[in-house]
C-alpha cells in the first residue's frame, strides 16, 4: 500500500523522545497548578495564572491523548499500542484528579467576588465563559474531597468500554462469505454494509446472519459490559445529584430533555412515512417479504457506488468549497498531510475512523 494513504503520526509527535518531553512537560504544568489549592480564588492573579496554566496544559494534553490514541486505534492488538494508550489513560486521570480542586473551590465563592475578579483583571475575560459554566452547574459539583475520589476513580469505571472496543476490534472474527461472484471472502465491520448493499440478496442475508449470529455467541459478555457501562452512567448521575442519566448528559451539552422527548416524540409521530418509505423499496425490489438485510439495498439501478479516494477527495473539496478558502485550505492540508488512514487494516478500529 502507498504509504500516502497512511496517517503520519509524525506530525504530533517526532518520536518517542518528543512524546516523553510533552508528557514531562504536562507533569511539572500539573505540578504547578497544585500549588494554586487551598488559594485559587484568594486574588484575580491567582484565579488567572492557574486558568493560565490549566490551558497550557490542556494544550500538550491535547496532543498526547490524540496520538496515544490514534496510534492504539490503527492495531488494537498490538502490545506496544494498548501500552502506550494505558500510559495516555493515566495521564488522563492524573489531569482529571490535578485540577479536580478547581471547580469546588469556585463554587464555595460568593459570585460577586467572582465576578469582580474580571473587573479587576482583564485579562482573566478569557476564561469567563469556563468560570461562569461552573457557577451555573453549582448544585451538580461536590467537594474537593469527593471530586478527587471521582477523579480517581476515572481509569476504572472506563474499563467497560475500552474492554468492548478490544473485543469487538481486535478479538471478534465472523469468518467468512461468498460474494457475488462466489468468492469466499473475508466479513469485517468495514466491509458488512457493502454486503447489505449487494443486489445479491443470498450475499445480504449471509452477511447479516453471520454477523449477528457471532454476537449472539458472546452475548452474555457483551451484556455484562453493556450493564456496567450503564451502572456506571447510573451511578454518577446519582453522586452528581442528576435525576437521571438523561438529565446529566443534557446539561453537559448545554440542552434540555424537552429537546430530547421532542425528538422522540416526532420521529414516532412521523414513523408512517418511513413505513411507507420501506414498503415502496419492498415493491421496487420485488420482495414478499422485507427483512432488514434488505434496507441497505437500493432498488435503484445507478452509476456505480464504489469510487477510489481520489475520486472522494474531489467530490468532497468540490461540494465544500461553498464554505470558502479557508475551509478548503484546510481540507487540503489534511489530505496533503496524511491525517487520514484511508484503508482497511487487521485490528483496526472500524466505524468511527
């Protein structure tokens, strides 16, 4: 394979000695930012030099967690990979429990005193947006005691899901089909929607009976990890004082649950015209019965669907270029980079890259 359709990973960090200097460099940042417990909101210099120093960290903890990650996402069976992306967790966790002092400490201030920090340094208008979200999350936050319990506590309750994403990514094989020219080939989770897409109905059947039929062999264990990860939703929104899972993930993003049951509530209302949508692609496709292997298929003859990275990068810059030259600067530097890893690769991480 041409090495340009491969990340370049090289643009985060040059090698492992550049990656060690940043994550020496986050550390004494962490370091310093400890200092500030006890008398973060004692003065507005205070206040600004610690949200000075949190940014500078965020900044090379930025970098470090991408690269960790992105590195352990190209072969998640790979030793080197899963112990460079441990190592990155654990940073992550020494972060999350280093500033965990922060919000409590803000919170415990009077919003006047707060708020004429600002006037008194200007410079601290930077980071008012940050501040002001803690004061409006005031009755969510805890103690600096039980913020730092939390915080400990981060690398553990994320276990269930890196558990999954190793299972199903590096660990879970379906085997293989014939396609449609009746070559046995190999089902993976980048290649299943292609086989859904096939005129060949046997070839979408297959695919989808074989996927699901190879879950179905682990369900008991995908179920368990399934229920922690819930748990573990459940539970903090409890600590958090939330009423529910949905209300902490809603004020996260800044929304409210009525945006949510409206969502709920019009795709049910609407669900006739996606019936109706499914029952003309039955007739188009001449099908007695419609199952859901046949929803991928378009009963429609067009050009073809396959088209090379090329031919991608062309329509995407054409289609986007509406958006301006900075956009599409941008995008070129991206392809011009390597920041995509285009194919397909044994334990690779699917979907999501």
């Amino acid at each position: 394979m041409d090495n340009k359709y491969n990340w370049d990973l090289t643009q985060i960090f040059k090698n492992e000695e550049d990656f060690n200097n940043s994550k020496n460099e986050l550390y004494k940042i962490l370091d310093k930012i400890k200092e500030f417990q006890g008398k973060l909101c004692d003065s507005a210099e205070n206040l600004y030099n610690c949200y000075y120093l949190y940014e500078k960290a965020e900044e090379l903890f930025e970098k470090i967690y991408p690269y960790g990650m992105l590195k352990y996402h190209l072969d998640m069976a790979n030793q080197d990979s899963i112990k460079l992306f441990k190592l990155v967790e654990k940073i992550e966790s020494d972060f999350s429990i280093a500033v965990s002092y922060i919000t409590p400490e803000i919170i415990n201030q009077d919003e006047a005193k707060i708020q004429g920090f600002f006037n008194e340094k200007k410079e601290l208008n930077k980071y008012k947006r940050d501040i002001e979200e803690i004061l409006e999350k005031k009755k969510y936050i805890l103690s600096k005691e039980e913020e730092n319990l939390l915080s400990n506590y981060s690398e553990i309750f994320a276990n269930s899901e890196n558990t999954y994403d190793i299972f199903t990514n590096a660990e879970l094989k379906y085997g293989k089909i014939k396609n449609e020219n009746g070559d046995e080939v190999e089902l993976t989770d980048a290649t299943y929607t292609n086989f859904l897409k096939s005129k060949n109905r046997n070839v979408r059947k297959d695919a989808f009976n074989l996927m699901y039929n190879t879950y179905q062999k682990y369900i008991n264990t995908i179920t368990e990890l399934y229920i922690s990860r819930v748990k573990y939703s459940t539970i903090t929104s409890k600590i958090r004082n939330y009423k529910s899972s949905l209300e902490k993930a809603s004020i996260h993003d800044d929304a409210s649950i009525k945006v949510y049951d409206t969502l709920i509530n019009t795709v049910s209302k609407m669900m006739n015209v996606n019936h109706e949508f499914i029952s003309l692609k039955k007739e188009l496709l001449k099908l007695d019965s419609i199952n859901m292997y046949d929803i991928y298929c378009n009963p429609l003859e067009l050009k073809p669907e396959t088209i090379t990275f090329e031919q991608a990068k062309e329509e995407v810059l054409n289609a986007l270029s509406i958006l301006g030259e900075d956009y599409i600067k941008l995008l070129n530097e991206a392809f011009d980079n390597r920041w995509i890893d285009v194919y397909e690769k044994e334990n690779k991480r699917a979907r999501s890259i």
